[in-house]
C-alpha cells in the first residue's frame, strides 16, 4: 500500500489549525438544526448559535430534557411528575413517575416504515459478510424475550453475557432489556479471572456464553474458561450456548445447558401482542464495568430513560445519524462503544458489527468493509489510526470513501496528526469529530457538533445538557488553561450507583470527593475561548513536574514524529523529599536501536516542541507498551508497579490486551537503582 512517497513532505498541522467548515447544506440538514427550528415553534425559544443552546440546555437542565422527551416522543406508562427532582449531586432523580422500556424504542423503528430495511450488517473472521432486516431483528428478539420469560427471568434479574460481537449478542441483550432484565457483558477475550471479578459482584441468573471466539486468523476455544466461570457464581441457574465455532456445549456442570437456537424456535409474536416491560425511572437498565486494571472492576449502573433520552440527543444530536445512515466502530463486547453502536439503531440508521482483529489479514480490512456496508459514519480509535498512519494505509487509494460523512474518534486523546490524516489519506470533505465521556456515562461529555468548523486536535464542544468546565486544584474555572474536567450540574445518565456499594461509599468518592457537589471527571483538559475542548489524558496520570502537572499526550504527539519509535508511556513517581523521578518509555520499530543519538533527538524534540518540563529523567528501550483490552495505555498501573507494589494488585493480566509486556515493568521495579530511589523513603 505505500506507494514510496515522502510523506514528511506534507504540509505540518498545528494543533487548532482549521481543517474544514460544514457546508450551507451540511448545516441546515443537521438534525441540530431541525431540533433548534422545533424549540422555536413549540417552545418560543429562539437560539442564535450552539453556544447559545447549550448555555440554554445547562441553565434550564429540566426544560431541556423535558424538550428531548417531547421532540422524541418517548413513549412511557404515565407522565412523569417532574423532569428533575433535586439538583444535588448524587441524590437527583430524572422524569420520576415515568415507566419506559429502552428496547421498546430500538425496535419501534420496525413499525415506523423500517420493517425490510437494514439493521444490521454483520461479519466476522469466520462468518461472511450478511445482512439483517429490521422486521428479522423485531422477531428474534421478540421469540428471545418471550423464552427467557418462559426459563422464570424476571425484572431485576441479572443476565450476563461471554460473547463476541455477533447479532446473537445484540438480540440477547435486546431481549433481556425488553423484559426488564438487566444486562451485563464480558467479551469472550477477557481470562476467566476477569469475567469472575466483574460478574460475581452482581449475581447473574442467566448466562449467554459462546464457545470461542475467532482473531488475527485463528479461533480460541473458550470452553475451559466458560466452565471456570459457571463454577464460581453460584447464583447461576442456566447457561445459553452458542455453538459459534460449532464446539460442544456439554460443560459437565451443575447447570442446565440450553441452545440459543433452541430459544429462538418458538412462535412468531406479533409485535401490537409483544409487551415490553416498562419499569420505573431507577430501574437498572444495564451495568458496564471499568477496566479493572487497577483492582476490582466497578459495576456501575445505568438506568433505562436515564440512556435513552442521553442516546437519543448523543445519536441525532452529536453523531447527527439519520434513518439512511450506515454507523460502524471497531469495538468488542466488553467496551461501551458495543453499546454504543447499539444505540444508533435508536435513530433508524443502519449498524455494523463486526468481530475480529483490525488489522487481519491487513491493516486495511476495516476500510474495506466499510466500502461493501456503505458505511457513512466511521469510528475507530486514535490509537488504531496511528498504527494505519504508520503503515502508510491510505484508504483514499484502495477503497470508495464517497458515502463517508463522518470519521469518529474515541477512546483516548486525538492529536492534530491524527486529524489531519483522515483529510489528506482518506477524505478531503468530511466530518471529523472526537468524542470524550466514558463508561460512567455510557456517552460523551464533549463532542462532536455538525454546524460547527473542525480544528486540528480539538474536540468541538461540550454537549448539549452536560455542564462541563474546567477547573483548577482550588476549584476555581479556567479558561485557556489544563485543569480538571467537571460537571456542574446532573444529567440523566449519570449512574445512579455502583452496584454492591453500601451507602454509595466507593461511588461518592470516585467522582464527589475532590470538589463536593460536582462531577470531577478524571480528565485534564482546555476549553478554549470559542468553546473547543482539548483532552490530555487522565487526572491520574498527570505528571508533575517542578510543581507543574503535564499531560502525557503532549508527550505521545512529539514521539509519533521521531523515526524508528513505535509506540511509547511516560509516568512520573512521587520520591521521598519532595522529589519526582520521570521515565519515558519507547517501544522500537524493528531494526531500530536505542542509541545515545536517538536518545538525544527525543530530548531536543520534547523541549523545543513541548517544554524542558516534557524532557525525561531517562529513557528505556521496552518491547512493548502495555494495554488495556479496551486499546488505552496504562500508565497507571505500571506507576504503581514501578513504585513498588504488588503486580498482582497494581495490574490485572485479564484486563491487559498483552499481558506478557507487563513482565519488563515488574523487572525493571526489582532493579537495584530502582529500588534504592524508593528505598530512601
């Protein structure tokens, strides 16, 4: 795919540089746009710019959401008593009074005209590419729900999940929501060590396993793993196998062993004769789990119409997906951008799924498929485009990138390299937005907004309803300055507990305890004057150097550019006396070598394109950077390793993509030099 060309010679992109402004055309077909003409004639509300709806949506929260209920006619068994009841954080609760049912509005798409439309395009490793209409989605899952109602689920069960991304996943979980279950997933890569830690905590009933899973060319049998898992949760009483590689389902266990097949043979339900259950407005929808990289993962819970009016303004809001529209995001099982691509179904837009590595038998394999689907909005992470920017992947070259309208971005910080490759090798008119939230809220914080211009690095803006601002150490805003991120006021996705929390203890302190009464996120970033937003990594992470606190991704952008690194992970350590001790770590391109002079580049690079701050204390040659499963660097756990605590407790192997580049970490934390540093506390 690399034609030889120097690619050097391009011109340089300065972060906040201007790379493209939406057409007349862009901006009035904006779904942004027909919701600000709706406010004008049912609300008399007349708005100039985005910057003044949002200043609307944060100051009269409840009248804002009260609007999304109603331009969405979200249907609920009885009206709520108020929108928001309290405006304390936590303690508030959203449209009390209403009962609603989150499946119930995926699938009314059915009966509004979409019947043999698309729903899904849908391949894997092993299975070809295939197609799944609407009116087949509806009947699926209503003969799943209407069998897991017949096994004795009922609302307020736990089911879980140990699939892949396959259609059999999103009608398990539709099926389950549609009854008032409450869903939780685990994908089938995650060791059995991990899945035990996230599930055991909420007692599932029913589990959905698949017997393996398939990647980079090969399958993985997972049968060991799933009997493992049915062993140490007691409270199970049923297993659903899917027999995707066609193994055995006989697991020799205390538990009955039903076919997913065997759940889908029943009846045609009629869906006027369907009855989703509509439950309260605390009522768990679905529970999503942290990375656990750290310790024991926490099961945070979502609530049905707390998503739904959060999906419904993200999707035709911020992602601006319409009834014709194709979504697509690389994404498994166990990341809440599975949900994600999920929720654009919300919108009668078209989705994706797609299960298996992103780079087999090429790097070039997602574009692809996103050529055959007509994929009109495409998401991947940065960290997967800058493996394809360095392979000299140019999707403009090889595939059909006329349907793309949007490129999004999530999952970590977006350089303005990251950016801009999308406009010079893949589409010069498109619609590029990065995206930061998270799995608390199974949404986005700051995002993307169609009417607005797009700059290099900069994420567009703060979402509608969400009070985001950046704060210092004080808690006093900052403009044009990296502080903290926060959330002012409530939004109705918000979780409403850690489940298992007694007195929401953990919960409190996660996200109240360092500013009382608002959101601290966890995230350094600027907002800019013209409301943009930039993200440089998590709190956590920060580095402090000379009592001044830096991001790791200004170090990240400087190291993309510097021939012969492949990939690289900075912490700072906290020494006795007051000091700090910074090193950088650099994965090598094959046949490079770390030498003095390399060396030498990467310290001139950091100090004169970042700062004298950005230069490490030292820096070492790795063979490879640690990941989480869901592609996020972590820093974390390697500072704590480094610092001296237990690997076991600072990193779980089953929440880390390869565990075995841990091991250097642990070694290099037993060193002599290492040690003494410590040692003199």
């Amino acid at each position: 795919m690399d034609d030889g060309a120097d690619r050097s010679a391009l011109p340089e992109v300065a972060e906040g540089d201007l790379l493209w402004s939406p057409s007349e055309e862009f901006r009035s077909e904006a779904n942004i746009t027909k919701f600000i003409q709706w406010l004008r004639v049912a609300r008399g509300l007349a708005v100039a710019s985005y910057q003044d709806l949002w200043t609307w949506s944060v100051s009269e929260t409840a009248a804002f959401w009260e609007a999304v209920w109603d331009y969405f006619e979200v249907a609920s068994e009885g009206r709520y008593t108020e929108a928001l009841v309290g405006d304390e954080m936590p303690g508030h609760r959203w449209f009390a009074g209403s009962r609603v049912n989150y499946a119930e509005h995926v699938l009314r798409q059915e009966g509004q005209g979409a019947a043999e439309r698309t729903a899904f395009h849908h391949c894997t490793e092993i299975r070809p590419l295939a197609q799944m209409s609407w009116a087949e989605l509806g009947r699926r899952v209503r003969r799943m729900a209407t069998s897991l109602r017949c096994l004795g689920l009922k609302p307020g069960d736990r089911v879980v999940s140990y699939m892949p991304n396959v259609p059999e996943t999103a009608i398990a979980m539709l099926a389950t929501v549609a009854i008032g279950g409450v869903w939780a997933s685990a994908a089938p890569e995650f060791g059995a060590k991990s899945v035990i830690e996230r599930f055991s905590q909420i007692e599932p009933k029913l589990i959905f396993a698949a017997d393996g899973y398939a990647f980079g060319g090969r399958t993985f049998d997972r049968r060991a793993e799933i009997e493992a898992i049915v062993a140490d949760l007691p409270t199970l009483e049923r297993v659903v196998w899917l027999p995707y590689l066609g193994l055995d389902g006989t697991l020799g266990q205390r538990i009955a062993v039903t076919a997913f097949d065997d759940l889908m043979a029943g009846a045609d339900i009629d869906p006027q004769a369907f009855g989703y259950e509509r439950v309260g407005n605390d009522h768990p929808l679905w529970i999503l789990f942290s990375s656990g990289t750290t310790g024991i993962p926490k099961a945070i819970v979502h609530t049905h119409v707390g998503v739904l009016l959060e999906h419904l303004k993200l999707m035709h809001f911020h992602v601006n997906l319409k009834p014709h529209n194709c979504l697509f995001f690389f994404t498994t099982t166990g990341w809440m951008m599975w949900n994600f691509v999920i929720a654009g179904l919300l919108t009668g837009a078209t989705a994706v799924l797609y299960d298996g590595s992103p780079v087999h038998p090429g790097s070039d394999v997602l574009w692809r498929l996103a050529e055959v689907a007509r994929v009109t909005h495409f998401g991947v992470s940065p960290t997967l485009v800058q493996l394809m920017k360095r392979q000299g992947v140019r999707p403009s070259e090889f595939v059909d990138t006329g349907p793309l309208q949007c490129i999004f971005l999530g999952g970590a910080p977006v350089s303005p390299e990251v950016f801009n490759w999308f406009y010079t090798d893949v589409k010069r008119d498109v619609w590029v937005t990065s995206q930061s939230g998270g799995t608390e809220l199974c949404s986005a914080l700051v995002g993307g907004i169609p009417t607005q211009p797009v700059f290099a690095g900069e994420i567009q803006g703060r979402c509608l309803g969400m009070d985001v601002s950046v704060w210092d150490d004080a808690g006093r805003p900052v403009l044009n300055r990296i502080g903290e991120m926060v959330v002012k006021t409530p939004f109705p996705s918000m979780p409403i507990a850690f489940w298992g929390d007694a007195g929401d203890r953990r919960y409190r302190d996660t996200y109240f305890s360092t500013f009382p009464g608002a959101w601290r996120h966890g995230d350094r970033m600027k907002l800019n004057d013209r409301g943009g937003c930039y993200i440089y990594g998590r709190s956590d992470a920060t580095l402090n150097r000379h009592g001044v606190r830096i991001g790791t991704a200004e170090i990240y952008r400087v190291l993309e550019h510097i021939p012969g690194i492949k990939d690289g992970l900075v912490i700072c350590c906290e020494l006795p006396g007051g000091d700090y001790y910074m090193p950088l770590f650099i994965a090598l391109e094959p046949g490079a070598n770390l030498t003095e002079e390399l060396c030498g580049q990467i310290r001139s690079r950091l100090r004169s394109e970042a700062s004298p701050r950005h230069v490490p204390d030292e820096i070492h040659a790795v063979e490879a950077i640690p990941y989480t499963l869901t592609g996020k660097k972590m820093e974390v756990p390697v500072r704590r390793i480094v610092m001296g605590a237990s690997p076991n407790e600072a990193a779980s192997r089953d929440a880390t993509a390869n565990p075995q580049s841990l091991d250097w970490f642990i070694n290099f934390a037993t060193t002599a030099e290492m040690s003494a540093r410590r040692g003199a506390a």
